[in-house]
C-alpha cells in the first residue's frame, strides 16, 4: 500500500484539525472543508510521487497556492489530499539575455515583483492580493488584475512550465523560448486550467523593462457612459498602466473600513482611477480639460508624490477587503468595453426589480471591461436568506452575460463556484472538447476533482 509517509518526510504531511482546515479552503466561503490531508512536497519528484500515490489509492489531489482565490478552485471538501505549494518557494534561475526568471510554483506575486525589481526589470501582473498569491495559482487562473491594459495577463508572461499530469508525467513545455512552431502550445492549455488538467510545478516567467514611476489621477465622472469616455479621452493622448472605476457607494465603504480621506469635496456617482508614466503629465492634464470642458469629468486630482499615489491606490483595492464583512453577493464579470455602459444599465435594472432594497456596489478593471459585482446584504436579511436569493438571482444575471457574449468569470476562475453555469459562457461543443483534455490530461479524474467541469 502507498503512503504519503513513503514519499514525504513528516513534516511535510499535516493531518490536525486547524491545518485541514487552513489549507482546506481558499477566500471562497460556502463549501464544504473536509481534506484527508495537507501536504508539502519540496521537488517536482515529490510532485510526481504524490501523483502516483493518488493513482494507486484512489484519491483526489487538490492543488493549492497562496488560497486567494474566489471561486472555491482551492477548496478541498470531499477526503482529498491538498498539495501545497507552500515549501517550493524558490527562485532557481535567472537569464538576463532572456529576462527570464524561473520560479518554483509557490513564489508568492510581491517576491517575484521585488526580485524583478532588483534585476532592473519588471513583472507586471499585479493585484491587490500579490502579497499572498503564489505564481502557479496565478498561472492555474490566468490572474489579471490592475494593469492588464497595457501589460496583458499573466498568460503572457508565462515563457514555460514544468507540469505533472494526472498520469504522473513532468511535461516540460516550451523551455523559455520567444519562437517555438512545433504544434500544439500545451503551456497555454495549463494556464487558467484551475489545476485540473495538471500540476504546476515551475514557471519560467518573461520580465519587462522598469516603467517609469507612475503617476495616479483620480477622476469624479458622473455617469457610467462617460466613463468609457474619459477612457477614449485619455488613450487618444498618452498610454494608461490602468484605468479602474468604482461606485460612491464603494468609495464610502473603503474610506469607513480604512479611515481615508475622500479624494475631493463633492461626492461623484462614479470615480476613475488612472495610472500612467510620469514623463505624460502633460498629456493627461490636457486630456484632464478636454474631458471637463465636454463636461465628462466634475473634479480631480493627481498624485504629487509616490506616497500619495499609493494612498489614492488604496482607494480602489482596498474595496474587496472592506466590503467582506457585509458577506455579499459576489460575480466576476466581463463583455467587450463598449458594451459595459449597456450592460451595468441591465444588470442595475434588474436588481432594481427583483430586489429594490439591494445595493450594487460595483467597482472593478473597467479599462478591459471586468466588472465586479458586489451585492451588499441588508442587515434584515440573515446570511443564509441572502445567499438563497442571491442563488436565484445567478442565473438571470448569467443570462444577462450571455446575451452579450460575455464571460461569467473575468479573472477569478470558475472553480465549484461557476461550474454549473458555464454553459452561459462556453457551448456545448466546447465543454465536450474540455471534458475530452480533461480525460486525456487526467484520465483517473485525480486532479483538483469537480472543478470547473462537471463529472
Ligand atoms: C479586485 O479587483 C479583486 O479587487 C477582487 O479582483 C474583486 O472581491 C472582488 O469582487
Ligand atoms: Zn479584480
């Protein structure tokens, strides 16, 4: 009989009540939490052992990063064994050829971040969790976060990988290179594969140029439609590092969780924020007067020192965190930037319908047209009565995504969370050529098992 105690040392195993219950869960609340047991494997070997132990016993394998996550990917609630990436924390190389950095699946976002920066390089791919999100889980998500327009997501950064598949195989998938035409990219398949198709073990990740330092401008903009507006203003005369937007009402309850100060007198019904280099002060003031003189924008201000462009940051990312407590009614969604004005419109009437005593505190990565909706609980509804209608509220929501093509999740996975509604946003026949990788990815159905597609 396979053991865990066979291929791992006993530190490397945790089978006590609080680390199950630790590493059993990610930010996602609502699933079951009951894993077998968590372990800490320190090589790719260990990574493949493990997945031989699971085919000999016959137990799921549920892969587990920094637990960031939102869609329950990292949720273990049915005996399975968690594997965490918590001890393969390395960088192993750097190439400054290449700019190419290789790290082990657990380096966590904010220490490749800072070890780019004392190479003189960059890594882009930033969000408000970089501080505990580890690589692989970025890669298993294709995280986006708050600089995608102008850097992309982190899909493209990833230059290789080193995966274990549900057969125990360590596929090495394009080494680093720029130009590879030999067929079928299977990096790309791993990516935002929510651990199902394999497991991560090393990523061979792209570094940027330094950008220079940025410069942060917070907008008060009336209405939605005027937001893209500003937007078009703006790209017409410089180019953006970000373009985010959040609602008064997700101002008041960042500022209320952190004690900040709002950014101008008057309260505005949305806000954006922009980034962008500071050699474009400049451009941006013009586009600043263009966009009040057409009577766009109603106030602003500008960050006059690092210091104060993290603090108007904070404005924005800060949101999810304050906003917890009121355990809301949480979506992740996504249509072309054209059609956000529409589409905040739809979804905004039909909660007005369904639900008038609802808030919608939206807020989110607007510049590339992912909305976060966030339905705050009113204190006359307890938890669960809220999280019932919110159930039902779902579907019609989806449907209001689909109707525009839409995507149900943007960038937080679809883990247990959205995997019974995926068909509003992949057909028939594209679920069936997943299921079919699925089957040739990991035949057994060990890896990270019930996510994202049904069994
Ligand atoms: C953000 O952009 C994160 O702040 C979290 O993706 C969004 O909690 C959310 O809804
Ligand atoms: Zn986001």
């Amino acid at each position: 009989m396979a053991t865990l105690q066979g291929i791992l040392a006993d530190k490397q195993i945790k089978s006590d009540a609080e680390s199950l219950a630790v590493w059993g869960k990610d930010w996602t609340n609502g699933f079951p939490v009951a894993p077998s047991a968590v372990v800490f494997p320190e090589s790719n070997q260990q990574v493949q052992a493990l997945v031989e132990y699971a085919l000999a016993e016959r137990v799921g394998l549920v892969p587990s990063g920094g637990r960031t996550g939102l869609s329950g990917g990292a949720v273990a609630g049915n005996g399975e064994v968690v594997v965490s990436f918590d001890r393969m924390n390395r960088i192993l190389d750097f190439n400054p050829q290449d700019r190419l950095v290789t790290c082990q699946a657990g380096v966590i976002t904010q220490s490749l971040q800072e070890y780019a920066a004392e190479q003189g390089l960059y890594y882009p791919v930033d969000f408000a969790s970089a501080g505990s999100s580890q690589i692989g889980g970025n890669v298993a998500t294709n995280a986006g976060g708050i600089k995608v327009i102008r850097y992309g997501l982190t899909r493209d950064w990833v230059a290789g990988l080193r995966v274990v598949t549900g057969s125990g195989e360590l596929l090495d998938c394009n080494a680093g290179l720029v130009k590879n035409a030999t067929g079928y990219d299977m990096r790309h398949l791993f990516v935002g594969s929510e651990g199902t198709l394999g497991l991560i073990c090393e990523v061979d990740v792209r570094l940027a140029a330094q950008p220079a330092p940025q410069m942060v401008m917070v907008l008060g903009v009336p209405q939605v439609v005027d937001l893209l507006n500003v937007l078009a203003g703006f790209n017409q005369r410089l180019t953006l590092s970000a373009f985010e937007f959040f609602s008064d009402l997700a101002l008041a309850k960042v500022r209320a969780h952190r004690e900040l100060p709002a950014p101008f007198a008057t309260p505005v019904a949305y806000y954006a924020l922009l980034e962008f280099d500071e050699g474009s002060l400049d451009a941006a003031g013009e586009a600043f007067e263009y966009c009040v003189e057409k009577g766009w924008v109603v106030d602003g201000v500008v960050s006059q020192s690092q210091a104060q462009a993290a603090a108007l940051w904070q404005l924005r990312e800060g949101i999810s965190e304050s906003i917890a407590p009121f355990t809301p009614y949480k979506n992740d969604l996504s249509v072309t930037i054209q059609q956000v004005p529409e589409f905040l419109a739809d979804v905004d009437q039909f909660v007005q319908d369904s639900y008038p005593d609802f808030e919608v505190c939206w807020y989110g990565h607007i510049g590339d047209g992912n909305l976060h909706l966030n339905i705050l609980r009113p204190q006359h509804l307890s938890v669960e009565e809220f999280m019932a209608k919110g159930h039902a509220m779902s579907p019609k929501i989806f449907a209001l995504v689909q109707a525009r093509r839409g995507s149900i999740s943007a960038e937080h996975g679809v883990g247990l969370l959205k995997r019974d509604f995926l068909n509003y946003s992949r057909s028939e026949a594209e679920i069936r050529l997943m299921k079919g990788l699925k089957e040739l990815f990991d035949p057994a159905q060990i890896l990270n098992p019930g996510k994202l597609l049904k069994a």
